[in-house]
C-alpha cells in the first residue's frame, strides 16, 4: 500500500460553518470534520482533514490557498504525507450512534444498538457522498421532518440534492407514502440507491428538479446560491397544502434565500438555526399553517 497526503486546517467552533463553506466553494470535494463530539481534546475546536494522493499536493494546497479560510484558522494548515494504513477498519473509531431529532438516531452497521420503542434507526455508513448526519443541516432537515410526521404527515417527499439518501430514510421511516430523489453528482447518487436498496424510490440524475408531479414535502438542503437559482422550480413541486424545508444556507444567508421564495408567494412558518447554519420552513401563502 503507497501512502498518502494528510491535510490538516484547525478552526475554532464559531467558524466551522465559514471554513466549510469556503472549502466547500473552493472545490475541495471530500473532508473530514472532527469536533469535541469525536474528538474530546477538541474542545472549543474543529478540525479538518484532508486526504489524497501524495502527486495531489500541489492541486489540493492551491484550493485551500483559494478559499481564503486561512482568516478563520487558529494556526497555519498543515500538509504531510502519512505512510498507509488499512482505512476499512480504521475511520471507524471516528463514527458512534448519533441522535438527530427526538425519534430518528443514525447508526453505523458495525455497532449493535437498541433503540427504544419510538425510536427509528437509520443504517447507514459514511461514504463519499455528502450527508453522514453529523452536519448540523441534516440534523436540521430530520428534526423538521420528525415534527411535520407528528403534526401532520410527510406524505410524498421529493429530496434534491440528496446526497447519501440519509434526509430520504429518515422521511421514510417517520412515514412518508413516496420518494423522489434527485442528485446531480452520478457517485452520489449511486451512494444513494445502495443505501435506499431495500426501499421504494425514485431516482433522478439531473440539475434542475422538474417533474410534473407534486409533492406535501420537498426538502433541499443544498448551499444558498444554488437554492436561489432553483427556487422557482422548487416551489413547483409543492403540492396545494406542500411544505418546503430549504438548508444547506448559513443564518447570515437565509435572509436572501427567503426573499427569493417570498416573491414566489410563499411565506416562512419557522426559522431554525443551529450553529452557524439555518433552516427555512415554508409554505405557500395561502396554507392555512400555524
């Protein structure tokens, strides 16, 4: 086994949302992030680590240089090269159950756990794609999802920007009657179908959601900019008494995202944040929703 290139970048907590995005936005496709919560020396802070092949220095060093994070580091980002190691055994010890909202908790296969009687559990290993539920968006989007399910019900769910299919399991296991899912990244998507292998879906590879049908619930928790690009064909696919949870945007973005929906003739039933980031729930104007 050759070895590979480590990159390491150190935040303080308040900034973890501001690094990620900057990354996120720099092209830096895959990272690991390692708070307090994985890590108990990190208390107070976040790290990121980067992998890669050791011939990829130069190309990942030049994305951390254009994200311009380096403001919010605590001390210079490291690079180093790390001899190899067997990484099917060994990330494991990063990944414990994680309880997301008050009856969806996401467990790893290689962990035997009990959940209690109202409990749903989501199996679900981390991979490449986007969403292992430790983003303070995923947990945001299952919340909202596991209040609408004891409101009301989530009936037909589209999921855009889907990810690792984590926001559809959820929704099917609090009792959505339909899946729709859309992705524009092929190895995401193909995550998704191995993890929703047991469950009726519908997949779409696209990068626009369109589909003639309707939806009670559309969630898209994707980043600011695309969400407002998207908006119009998002609030499409709401059916008459449809609701739609918007994330992925920091709280300092949800202003401008709201507006975009709000000419629409859509209007904001909640804000929710947690950390740095923000999630909308919205409906149409007209719904008659407390």
């Amino acid at each position: 086994m050759t070895g590979f290139l480590h990159g390491i970048l150190r935040t303080t907590v308040e900034h973890r949302a501001q690094v990620e995005a900057g990354l996120i936005l720099a092209g830096v496709e895959t990272f690991e992030e390692r708070d307090e919560m994985i890590d108990p020396r990190l208390t107070g802070y976040v790290e990121f680590h980067l992998y890669g092949e050791i011939t990829d220095e130069f190309v990942l060093t030049q994305q951390v240089h254009a994200s311009n994070v380096r403001k919010w580091l605590v001390s210079e980002p490291e690079f180093q090269h790390e001899a190899a190691v067997d990484w099917s055994e060994a990330w494991k010890v990063h990944y414990q159950p994680l309880r997301l909202s008050p009856r969806v908790t996401v467990v790893p296969s290689w962990i035997h756990y009990q959940p209690n009687h109202d409990e749903r559990v989501i199996v679900l290993d981390p991979g490449t794609a986007f969403g292992t539920g430790q983003h303070d968006t995923t947990a945001l989007c299952v919340q909202a999802l596991d209040l609408k399910s004891a409101e009301s019900e989530i009936g037909r769910c589209a999921d855009v920007g889907t990810g690792t299919g984590i926001l559809a399991l959820a929704a099917h296991y609090l009792g959505a009657t339909e899946l729709w899912l859309t992705e524009n990244d092929p190895l995401a998507l193909a995550v998704a179908r191995d993890n929703l292998k047991d469950i009726t879906a519908d997949f779409v590879l696209c990068e626009q959601p369109k589909t003639e049908r309707r939806f009670e619930t559309v969630i898209a928790n994707i980043l600011a900019e695309p969400l407002v690009g998207m908006a119009a064909d998002l609030a499409a696919l709401l059916s008459p008494k449809g609701t739609l949870f918007l994330s992925g945007l920091l709280s300092s973005q949800a202003q401008t995202v709201q507006q975009a929906f709000l000419a629409l003739g859509l209007r904001t039933v909640r804000q929710w944040n947690q950390g740095e980031w923000s999630l909308l729930w919205m409906v149409k104007s007209d719904d008659d929703v407390s």
